[in-house]
C-alpha cells in the first residue's frame, strides 16, 4: 500500500512540474508570442507597433532584456539581449516613419515580418528558445528531468508484480517447492 501512496504522490508531483511548464509556455505565448505574430500580421504601423508596445512593455516588466537562454553554452539564437534591442529597433523604425507612400509603409510592414517570423517548414515567431522560463532555465532543466524521473519511478511502482504463485521450473524440469 505504501509503494502505490508513493508511486501516485511521484507521479502528481511529475505532472504538477510538468503541468506549471506548459503554464509558463502558455503565459509566454499569451504576452510575446501572440502579440508578435499579430505584430508581423499587422496590415497598419500604427496596430503594428500596439503590438510591441504590448511586448516590450511586458519584457520590461519581467526584466526579460538580456542574456542566454543556454544552460551548457551560448549559441546566437539563444541570445536574448540581441533579440530584445531588435524588437526595440523594430518599434523605433515604426515610429520614427514619417512618410505617406503605400509602398514604403507596405516595405515598412514585411520588413517588420521578416524580423518577427520565420517562414520555413512551419511558420513561427522567432523568439530564443527556452524564454518561457528565462532566466531560470537551469533551475527548470533540473525540474524536468527530476519531473521525468520522478513519474517514471511512480509508474514502476505502480506496476503489479506477477502474484500468480509460479515457481520458475527447476534444472531438472521440476517445479519447486
């Protein structure tokens, strides 16, 4: 009885890890990434820039400005610093426009795009990875593979053993007994 309580206590403290992970992304796409993707989709500058506004208010807010997203070593994408002075160097142009040609403001726009989205195989936001739980990614690397562990100890525990009373055949053939 004691083995099942502590295989399903591993296996809700796995999920609740894992769960608040999957929080933290969904908090993410719900302050940067949405706003983002809405900002390369934007038809206008002014609704463009509303929606930076919205996400470098929010990076503010939550000191997200710099540094690496890395836990073994730095690579360019992970670097949060270049990203966010691009961001603001994104707002700044849109603010700084002054002009009334379509054609300029429409080059305004897919410049903006092509800053925000990566269009490949699978159109996305570009953001450094792991920025759902910047600046803490070590401490959450360590939480997911403790998590991962820890739900695959409580599943072990949780698997019967064999109880059907068979006795594994001796040498000679012969039950034991």
């Amino acid at each position: 009885m004691q083995k099942i309580i502590l295989g399903i206590a591993l296996i809700v403290l796995s999920l609740s890890i894992l769960g608040f992970r999957v929080y933290k992304g969904v908090i993410l796409k719900q302050n940067v990434t949405g706003h983002l993707k809405r900002a390369g989709d934007a038809n206008t500058i002014d609704l463009a820039k509303e929606e930076l506004n919205y996400v470098i208010n929010f990076l503010d807010k939550n000191n997200i400005k710099e540094g690496y997203t890395s836990i073994l070593w730095k690579t360019p994408d992970e670097d949060v610093t270049f990203w966010y002075k691009n961001l603001v160097a994104s707002k700044a142009e849109l603010d700084n426009y002054k002009g009334d040609s379509a054609l300029e403001k429409t080059n305004i726009l897919m410049k903006l795009r092509e800053t925000l989205i990566d269009d490949g195989e699978k159109t996305k936001v570009t953001i450094p990875p792991g920025l759902s739980v910047f600046p803490d990614n070590k401490r959450w690397a360590a939480f997911t593979v403790f998590a991962l562990f820890a739900g695959l100890l409580g599943l072990t525990l949780l698997i019967p053993k064999d109880t059907s009373g068979s006795q594994k055949p001796a040498e000679g053939g012969q039950p034991t007994t």
